[in-house]
C-alpha cells in the first residue's frame, strides 16, 4: 500500500509512505511515481501521523458516563462518594458482560486513531487485530485501593514488568504521602510507571521510570493537574486518557486540554503520544520510518490539535485498514466491505472494522439508556 501526498504532523513535510507486509517501507518526500499494482492512495491536504498511543486507560469502564458531581481531595473520597450517590448507575453498567464492555472501549479509541492502548486491570484476551492492547505490564491498582500492593510490587517473579501504579492522585497529604510510601516499599528498585502524580513532587518523580500524564482525569475529579511543566525535567511523560468515568471519550479534547496547560510545548505533548510511551513500552512504533509498524493516521484537519474523530480518514494497524472515511472508497476498492460496518460520527461516515452496530446491539439489550457518540 502506498500513502502518496501527506503532510506529516508538526513539521509540516511533504512526504509519501509505502507500507509493506505491516511496516513502514519506505518514506519519500513527494509521491512515489513508479505505482505498480499495488493499492495506492492519495490524499489531498491531509496530515499524517503516527497511530497515537493512550498509556492509561480501563478499557472495561468506558460504558460509564463521567461520575462526580463536585471536586474531590483524593481519589479514595472520590471512590466512596460515586459508590453512594451514583450506585443505581454503576450496578447498571457492571450488569453489561465485561467483554462487551471491553470490545467497546477498544473502539472507543480506535475511532480517535489511537492503535495502541495500556489498559489498567487484568490480563485481557484481545480477539482481534484492530488495535494493539499493551499487556507486558503489572498493573497493580494503588496504595489505598489494593490491599498486597507491596507484595505485589516485589514478587521476585515479576521482577522484570514495569509496574503500573496509580499515584499521588489528590491534593491533600494523603495523595503526597502514598507516593514516599511507595517510593520506600520498592524493596528491588522495580521499574515503576506512575499514573495521574497530581500531588509529586520533583525529588518523588526521580524514582520513577515514566509519569503517565491524565489531565481530563485530574481536572474533573481533583480540580487540578500533575505540575507536568517541572516533573518533566526528571522522567518522560506519557498521555493518558483514563476511562470515560473521569472524562470525556474522546482524546482529543484531552489533548487539547493539556496543550492550554502550557506545561508541555507542541513537541512534547506531541511524543508523550508517540515516542516517549513507544520507548517507555518497548513498542516498535511512535515514528514514520522504515521498519516501524505501519500503525498510521491519516486526517484532514489542518493540524494535528485540530483533529476529531470525524477529521480522520485513515488509520491503519500493522498496515492493516481499521477504519476508514467513506471519500476514500473510490481508491479501496479491492478492500473487502463485509468485515467493516458503516457508521456517522460528527456527521462524517466511516467504515470501521468489526461488527460495531452489533457490539451496541447486544450492550444495549443489557443497558438500553447507554449513549455512544455514533450512529
Ligand atoms: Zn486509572
């Protein structure tokens, strides 16, 4: 497959891709004008970028709308209160199968062009190629929410897994203490990747691998936000979206939040998409060149800040199409339009692949007031 005419995100240069058996084959400014048969496309003022990679979400909590109703010190107030005051709803959704919920919320960042995700939670089993879902982690949920968290942290058996930890998510001395808590349990000096670090503070971040950074999260529970602008001085930082409990679903409102933070500049909240999680995970993508997977966005927003799921026209997985707008049809025409479903979304159709209309279906026939923002 060829990608002719597309401008990649940030630097604006003009390039064309070929995609060969799942990677990048080749990248060269202009179009490649040696078409063979190979399925070429072209696009016309659109950018390019790599699939974007969401390193903190639960994918089986994105069936919930966002619950809280009032700002919170720290995530354990947040926790008790929501089982209160919201119990109805969250019995509700808790009813729908958890693999439901699961396929749901893969697509839920496929539609914005993420391809790969981290969930938080328990090993999955990923029946389908759509996206990548990261898994050579140990998710261990937080100091206040696990109970063997500190066993868990040091069993010799995972010794070699980043551990991924929600951390110092509060304002108050809770949220502050867990973190020297933590820092002090980590008896092997594990590889930690911390989640949300509202309340860390620079000399706490140089103990940590990498900051996953969720400021729709942190605004909507807590009112405030990692201080992003220092800690990224000591770690890398990585985007993450958390589920819609805490937000909206889509990640380019989060992205969008966090660039009017002015904490991180373009370029940086750009690689905490891409490069920075690709390194941090030990992904072989987050670049457009050669021998990366083809894990590609195609949009014609006129920037990459200005993308919505509705702007996007392409985005391939490994080189495989996942989704697609419905003006490129003309050029895909040896693709097989059985295994994609038709769907509207901010009044633009797509093709997605899957059964999408039938996963909503059969949600729906266990939860029938879900919203989902397609039709
Ligand atoms: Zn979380």
């Amino acid at each position: 497959m060829i990608l002719n005419n597309v401008r990649k995100a940030l630097t604006g240069q003009q390039v064309s891709i070929r995609v060969n058996n799942g990677k990048i084959a080749q990248v060269l400014p202009g179009n490649f004008y040696d078409q063979t048969d190979e399925l070429n496309l072209s696009f016309d003022d659109a950018i390019v970028f790599p699939g974007l990679i969401n390193s903190h979400d639960h994918l089986d909590f994105n069936l919930f709308p966002p619950l809280a109703g009032r700002t919170f010190k720290n995530y354990t107030e947040w926790g008790v209160y929501i089982h209160v005051k919201y119990k109805d709803t969250i019995d509700s959704i808790l009813q729908i199968p958890e693999v439901l919920r699961m396929q749901w919320g893969i697509y839920k960042n496929l539609l914005c062009g993420v391809t790969t995700m981290v969930n938080h939670g328990k090993k999955i089993k990923v029946t389908n190629d759509l996206v990548t879902v990261f898994q050579e982690c140990q998710s261990i949920h937080s100091v206040h929410f696990e109970k063997r968290w500190r066993f868990a942290l040091n069993n010799p058996l995972k010794k070699n897994l980043p551990a991924v930890m929600h951390c110092g998510e509060g304002t108050d001395g809770l949220a502050s203490n867990e973190i020297d808590r933590l820092i002090r349990s980590n008896l092997f000096s594990r590889p930690i990747v911390a989640v949300h670090g509202v309340a860390m503070n620079e000399e706490q971040a140089k103990q940590f691998k990498a900051l996953v950074w969720c400021p729709e999260s942190n605004y909507f529970l807590l009112d405030k936000t990692a201080p992003i602008n220092h800690l990224k001085n000591h770690l890398p930082i990585l985007f993450g979206t958390d589920s819609t409990l805490t937000g909206d679903w889509n990640i380019w409102n989060h992205i969008r939040k966090a660039r009017q933070t002015g904490f991180l500049c373009d370029r940086e909240l750009f690689e905490s998409l891409t490069i920075n999680p690709a390194d941090v995970w030990g992904l072989n993508t987050g670049k457009i060149e050669e021998d990366q997977d083809a894990d590609l966005v195609v949009s014609k927003a006129g920037s990459f800040f200005t993308t919505d799921p509705q702007n996007i026209l392409l985005v391939l997985h490994k080189g495989y199409v996942s989704l697609f707008d419905e003006t490129l049809f003309p050029q895909l025409k040896t693709i097989n339009t059985s295994e994609y479903s038709a769907i509207n979304i901010g009044g633009s159709n797509k093709y997605v692949k899957g059964n999408i209309q039938e996963l909503i279906t059969k949600i729906k026939q266990f939860y029938p007031n879900v919203s989902f923002p397609l039709v």
